[in-house]
C-alpha cells in the first residue's frame, strides 16, 4: 500500500514523500521534494500521485476493447 506524506522541513518548507507500506511498517520511501508555496506544493502532490499511479496495473487492458481501424 502506498500513500503520500506531507511534512515540515527545518527550514519551514513542506516535504512530500510517497511511502510504501507493507505488514503495518513502512518499508520504501521515495522523496519527491519540497515546497515553499502553495502551488508548488500543489505540483509536488501531483508528481508523487504520479509515482502511485505507475506502479498500478490496470484493471481492464482497454486496446483490447477498441476497434482498430
């Protein structure tokens, strides 16, 4: 199970990291970087969704489903 954490960097940036949980324990941590604003922040938790939507397998093949001309 992955998830995405937001935190509180020393110099009073915030820090997004994307976890990876297995068994109740964190066993991977990806840093994606961190934010002195509100849009950067934005970007950043986009990117790390990013990171979790790579390592999904979809549910359906859809080129399977559509005509090809």
């Amino acid at each position: 199970m992955a998830f995405i954490r937001k935190f509180k960097t020393a110099s009073g940036a915030t820090g997004v990291q994307v976890c990876y949980k297995e068994q109740g324990r964190v066993v991977k941590t990806v840093h994606v970087g961190s934010a002195n604003s509100e849009a950067g922040l934005n970007k950043l938790l986009k990117k790390a969704q990013q990171v979790i939507d790579a390592d999904k397998n979809p549910l359906f093949n859809i080129d399977k489903f559509t005509k090809k001309s």
